[in-house]
C-alpha cells in the first residue's frame, strides 16, 4: 500500500504510522531487506522520528508486548504481602487483557512471507527471559526453593510466549489473547508450582513500647520508609500503628555467634538481647537519613566477609537497628 492512498484516513500517529508501513515493507520484501531508511520513506517520517518511537525495527514488532510486561515486573516487585504464586498468575492474565491484534500478531502470522522465523525466535527468548526472571525472584522472595522457582518460572514464561504464539496463528483479529493465556499458564502449573515450605506461625511481629509516639512513628514510617498497613485506638488514649517491613524471618544467634556479629558490625560495641535488623538498597544513604533525622550511629556502614554492607544505629523507641544491603556475589 503506497503512502498516497493512506489520504482520507484519520491522522494516524507516527507511531502508528511507522508500524504500519514497516509491516507492509516486511511483507513485500522481507524482513531482512527492510531498512529503517525504507520504514522511513514508505511513513512519510523522518529517521530521528523513527528512534523517538523504536530503538530498532524489531522493536516495531514487540512494544506492545513489552509495555505490559514492563507492567507485569513493576507490579510484580510490588506486590509485598499477596501470595505469590496468585499474584504471578493474575499478573500474566493481565498482560492478555484488551490487548488487540498488533505488529507481532501480524508477524507471527506471517512469518515465512516476511522471513522472519530466525528473528522471532530470538526476540521471544529475551521475552520468556525477562517474564521468567521476575516470576522467579517473586516466588523466591515469598520463600520458595531456588530450583523450584526458577523451573516454575520458566514454565510460566513458556506459556505466555506459546499463547500469544497461539493466539496470533488462530487469527488474532478474530480470537482474544484472553482466551488462550489461562489455558497455556493451566498447563504451565500441572508442571509443578513451588510450594513455599511454611510453617504454623503466619507471621512475624515485633511489637515495641514506643512512649515517644508520635516521633517513632513519623522516623519508621515516613524517614525508614515502612508503609503503615493499619491503624487502631482503643479507650483511655490507646493508640497501636502497624507498619509493613517487608518479608519477616527470626534470626536465632548463640552467644559466640553474637560475639562473631559484634567483632564483624562494630568498633567493640556490643548487641542488646533483641536488635532489628533492616534490609535495604543502600545501607551508606539509609544511614545517611536516619541519623539527619535523629537516630545515633554507634557502626558506621562497613563491610562483611559474607559481602553485606552492615550499619548500627540507636533509632527512636530505644530500638537497636542493624541496617544491611546484600551486595551478591559480583
């Protein structure tokens, strides 16, 4: 279709505009003789307004795919205090949702005219990847073995490629994408969804005598940065706040263990029978911005042999806090 007999249609985007005549391009002549100097010409749109949309044209084909799945890491890594495994599987439903016919549809229905089977199948590996790396590091987080996640992982990643794959070859315009991905992440979890190894106990609480109020609640929930998830008051001036830290585990220290910990964390300081101790990104700016807002430093952050970034401080409520940030292995 030439660039002429798109007159009379309403004004498309360039973004539209730069999809469409690249897949009519990629039909013609093939994806691999297709330039972006061709997409270009055929839009009516200049080069640098092609790479203010797409860094390449493959990435014509998979925007769409990847906007939600940009959404489905973002929410994913949110998603603190939900079930794991619900949460990975209503966030892959999602990415079905309204998503009509596009590029890819288009190419995985044609991929010998256009010639491009190799290419598909190399950009889908990057997409499989990335679903399976954030539904990996979720299930984990939530307290599944390693393995058994990433094999999990894997599997869901596989269905949602092979359901879009399905959906586009059934006729995208005439099928939903709704429609095929509960029945390929069913098949996916016959292969086996981790089972988090829980015990009795739900959850770990630390409750604190705070006298001073109002001031531990402003520096944990506003300065540490600890969402408040409830709030409730009862007579005689009762007031009890409780503030999500994350995931919860209780860590049991015998006495040369302690001794280990302090000799490690500190400069001849000594650990209270009870100290909190908070993960977090950056111990150095973590630290930085307790002690602006009143907290003492009795460890300045330093390094362990187990390649953790530790800190001590004395905060609000009398709580003694080890602040840490796991450095990996790199």
């Amino acid at each position: 279709m030439s660039s002429e007999s798109r007159a009379g249609r309403p004004k498309a985007s360039s973004r539209e505009t730069l999809a469409e005549a690249a897949c009519e391009l990629f039909l013609e002549q093939g994806y691999e003789q297709t330039s972006i100097a061709d997409i270009t010409r055929r839009a009516g749109v200049s080069r640098s307004s092609f790479f203010n949309y797409f860094a390449s044209k493959g990435e014509i084909l998979w925007s769409g795919l990847d906007e939600r799945i940009a959404r489905f890491e973002s929410q994913l890594g949110r998603a603190g205090g939900a079930d794991a495994t619900a949460a990975v599987r209503a966030g892959l439903i999602a990415l079905g949702t309204d998503f009509a016919p596009d590029t890819l549809a288009l190419a995985l229905g044609n991929t010998r005219a256009m010639g491009i089977e190799e290419e598909l199948e190399r950009e889908a590996s990057l997409r499989r990847a990335r679903i399976a790396r954030a539904v990996a590091d979720r299930l984990t987080a939530d307290g599944a073995d390693r393995l058994h996640a990433e094999v999990a992982a894997a599997a869901y990643a596989g269905a949602v490629l092979a359901a879009v794959d399905a959906w586009a070859r059934e006729g995208a315009g005439r099928t939903s994408l709704s429609g095929f991905l509960p029945r390929a992440l069913a098949i996916a979890e016959r292969t086996g969804v981790p089972e988090v190894q829980r015990g009795d106990v739900r959850q770990l609480r630390v409750v604190v005598h705070a006298a001073q109020f109002e001031g531990a609640l402003t520096f944990y929930r506003d300065v540490v940065g600890m969402p408040q998830q409830a709030a409730f008051e009862a007579d005689g001036g009762a007031h009890v706040v409780i503030l999500d830290a994350g995931r919860a585990t209780l860590e049991l220290a015998n006495t040369a263990q302690v001794a280990f910990i302090d000799g490690v964390e500190t400069d001849g300081g000594t650990s209270e029978r009870i100290r909190i101790a908070l993960e977090v990104d950056d111990t150095a700016g973590v630290v930085e911005r307790l002690a602006a807002a009143g907290a003492q430093v009795e460890a300045s952050a330093r390094l362990t042999p187990w390649r953790s970034m530790n800190a001590r401080l004395r905060a609000p409520a009398d709580l003694q806090l080890t602040v840490f940030q796991e450095l990996g292995d790199d």
